[in-house]
C-alpha cells in the first residue's frame, strides 16, 4: 500500500482534532443496559455455502459488502461493477449491463458491469441505510473527488454524485450509516480546497503530503456538512458506529508508533483522539472497529509481533515475526482499552482482518490466512479465508473458533501490502488491501473476498459466499 512507504516520510503526530461543541449538538445517548444479552452459548464451528463467482478483475479487487434491513446484500468491487443477492447471499446477479473496461471493445479475460450509473467505484465502499437507500463512495476518475451516490430502487438507478473531499482527497475513502440514517464519509485529504496543486489522487505526484484524515456527514432532510478534520493523517479504516446513541468511531495508525481511535460523542462534530496500543511495526493494511449491541468497541489491526528490548524496558521489532491479527477492546467508548491479545493462530501468517459485531460480546472475525510460518508480507504462501467467531470476545480472555470458507485455498504466492510500490518492485499485489465481512438479519456472516484467476498476479476472481451452519452473532 502507498501509505507504508509514504507515512515514514510524514513528521505527523497523532492530535486531536475537531471543533468546539456547539450549543445545539445533541447529547450522547447511552446504550440502554436493560437490553444486556447474557446468554454466551460456545461457538458452533461456522459451515459456509460455496462460494458464488461473481467475475474476473483485472489488476486486484478489494471488495466491500453491505446488508439491508430486509437482506438484500450488496457487493462492489473496483473497475468492475457492483452485484445484488436478493436471497441472503445465496446467489447475486449484476447490477447493469456487461461492459468491458479501459474502453476496450471485448472483454476476453474479464467480467465487467455498468452498474446502471454507479460511477466506476475505484476504490469502493458501499453502505445500507435503515430505510434501505443504498449508498456508494468511491475515488473518482476526476483528480481528488470523492464521489458520493444513493439509490433508492435497490441499485437499479444511480443519480450523479456529489463530491465530499471538494477534490482534495488523496486516498482511501470509506462510507457508513447508523441507525438514525444518518450518513458519514471519510478519507485522506490534502488540505485547503483552494489549494489545487494536487493532480494525484493517490498522492505520488502531489506537492504536499496529506494533511489528514477528514469527514462529512449527511444527515436525513439535511444538505452535507462541510469537511471536517478528524485527526492527523494516518492509514484509517471506516467509521464505525455504535447501533445504540451518537458514538462514532475511526481507527488508524501512525507508521512505527501507535495505533488510534478517533472516538465522536455527538455524531461526529468533535471528536478526540486515544491511543489504543503502541506499534514498533506498521499495520499491513487498515484497522478496524466495530461496535456491539452492549456499545462494546472492538478493534482488530494487523502488524507484526515484537519482543522486548531489555535496554529500556520498550518493545523493538523482530525482522523475522510473523503477521499476527489483534484484539483491543473498550467498554467506556474508546476512552480506555484493553491490553491487545493476538487472534490468529500462532505459527502461521494472517493479513487483512476485518470485523463486524453483533449482541453483548458476539464477534466475528475474517482474515486472509497462510499455511506455513512466512515473515512479513513478500514471501510465497499458500493462502486460505479464515473466519473466526466468538461469543465471548469482550472477556478478558476471548475465545474463537476458526473455519476456513473453502478447502481449496484462494491464493497461492505473496500478499504484498505496499500499494502501487508492488507493481514497480514486482510483487504480487492482486489481492489489493482489504476484504469485507457483515452480518445477515439472522446474525450469519456474509462476506465478499478475492482468489486467484487465469493470469497470476494481474487477474483474480470476486466471490461472495454466506454462513449457513454456526453460531449466530445475534443473540
């Protein structure tokens, strides 16, 4: 990914940023205790349907997932299109007619839809709202905007976007909705929107660094709020809310010295930054939180391990650890977490986690998970999709189950994580950065991820596949 190399070159610190509360922002709403799940059945090991090919992207895919009220489950994917399952992620159909990309008369090697004017969602990010618009952001073909779309016909139409970052982003852009419909976008922005020297959406070629991590909001009946600054700049995975009050949440991480939370009582006016663990590594990719039914905070991010330095009582990175996924918690909204425990198997690598929440202390957990005790992210594994559950991941010691989605595995050789830096030094980066997992009504995961295709390192395919036999995370 751009950033491992770029953030050493940024003098940034982690700060708090926001504005003063404003006489009119409303209060925080506290999760109501009384709605308190106890019940902590163990996990039942999670059996998913085979996985549905969905088509074959060309230069990586890093698809995101978003789940209706009613279960409608999205899909989208860069430079491909986007897809509907209107039976719970049991099969999807495209949204669009077939096209090809890059302007190219046929599609020989790859599958490609229109999106019936879903703008081409480089990339993308979708959420559902509790009345079921959905709602698309993505990076635009124009230099720095980020693009924001809606449907309210289940994907069928897609008006014009509008353009959050005022063509100032720089990188990464996510988009949620909370319980109130209320929407928020955020990524990576260079700065004063009268500056316009940026002609990189990705940074390379820019004359400044980013300044930070920004956001908007939408909220029902309202125009989009102006730009607001979150925190310093840093790799940032997407706001998480909290399904019970006003709380927001955005996780990210500063290079080789700490991993974040950016917490917001109050939908996102103010917001304060905590840091939830120090880093002697960088993370791999994007850490992320996600919120329970108890307001429990849960934040997973990958790195290395580390091993104490027994000159000053500090850690000092060990070249040769294994990547490991991590888990921090907080039960007083982000102000204090708990000491990180390590999630993933021990002896073997484990990159791109991503989490989703459900009742008291019911977590699941997905990964991209190797088979042989590789270091770091450039050496050759053989790689399967792991999804971890818990019903007890708020405890001081969680316990998960793990299953892989498929036997066969989704990727054979290296995951490189250093962005567009992989291509120039020749390494595989076809799984892009990331991959998603929600949950159904019922409390099943469904996820969306990426294998291999005919033509290693340059085409791979988009699958979808759904929990049928385990635990539901909704108790």
């Amino acid at each position: 990914m751009l950033w491992r190399l770029l953030v050493p070159l940024m003098l940034v610190a982690a700060a708090l940023a926001g504005c003063a509360t404003s006489p009119d922002t409303p209060a925080a709403v506290a999760p109501a205790s009384a709605k308190t799940n106890l019940t902590r059945p163990d996990v039942q090991l999670p059996k998913f349907l085979p996985p549905v090919d969905m088509g074959t992207v060309t230069l990586g895919s890093e698809p995101s997932v978003a789940v209706a009220p009613d279960g409608t489950v999205y899909v989208a994917s860069p430079s491909v299109g986007a897809w509907r399952s209107d039976d719970q992620g049991k099969t999807f159909k495209p949204l669009g007619k077939s096209a090809c990309g890059f302007g190219l008369p046929a599609c020989p090697v790859t599958q490609e839809n229109d999106g019936n004017g879903l703008d081409d969602p480089g990339d993308a990010s979708l959420a559902v709202a509790p009345n079921g618009t959905v709602w698309s952001a993505g990076l635009s073909g124009v230099a720095g905007s980020v693009p924001v779309q809606s449907s309210s016909d289940k994907g069928q139409t897609w008006p014009k976007g509008y353009d959050v970052a005022k063509k100032n982003s720089s990188d990464r852009e996510w988009i949620v909705a909370n319980s109130t419909g209320s929407v928020f976008v955020s990524w990576r922005d260079f700065g004063s929107s009268k500056d316009q020297t940026c002609t990189d959406p990705v940074g390379i070629s820019c004359s400044s660094l980013p300044s930070g991590v920004f956001m908007a909001r939408l909220d029902p009946g309202q125009p989009w709020s102006e730009p607001l600054k979150v925190s310093d700049d840093g790799h940032e995975g997407p706001i998480a809310a909290d399904p019970a009050s006003s709380w927001l949440y955005l996780p990210h991480a500063m290079g080789e010295k700490s991993v974040f939370m950016a917490r917001s009582p109050d939908g996102g006016r103010t917001w304060q930054d905590v840091t939830v663990a120090p880093l002697v590594m960088d993370t791999y990719d994007f850490p992320i939180a996600a919120v329970d039914a108890a307001g429990t905070v849960y934040l997973v991010w990958n790195t290395d391990e580390s091993e104490p330095n027994d000159m000053n009582g500090g850690l000092v990175a060990n070249e040769a650890a294994i990547p490991t996924v991590h888990l921090s918690v907080s039960k007083d909204h982000g102000a204090t977490w708990s000491k990180p425990v390590v999630i993933s198997p021990a002896g073997v690598p484990a990159l791109f986690p991503w989490a989703a929440a459900g009742s008291d202390g019911r977590l699941v957990v997905a990964w991209y998970e190797g088979t042989t005790p590789t270091p770091g992210d450039r050496l050759p594994n053989v790689w399967h999709v792991a999804v971890a559950m818990s019903t007890t991941a708020d405890a001081e010691k969680p316990t998960f189950k793990e299953a892989f989605v498929t036997a066969a595995p989704n990727h054979v050789g290296a995951i490189c994580t250093e962005g567009g830096f992989c291509t120039l030094s020749g390494n595989d980066r076809s799984l892009l950065d990331f991959f998603e997992i929600r949950l159904l009504p019922d409390g099943s995961p469904v996820l969306a991820f990426v294998g291999d295709a005919d033509v290693r390192m340059a085409t791979v395919h988009v699958y979808a596949s759904r929990m049928t036999e385990g635990t539901s995370m909704l108790g």
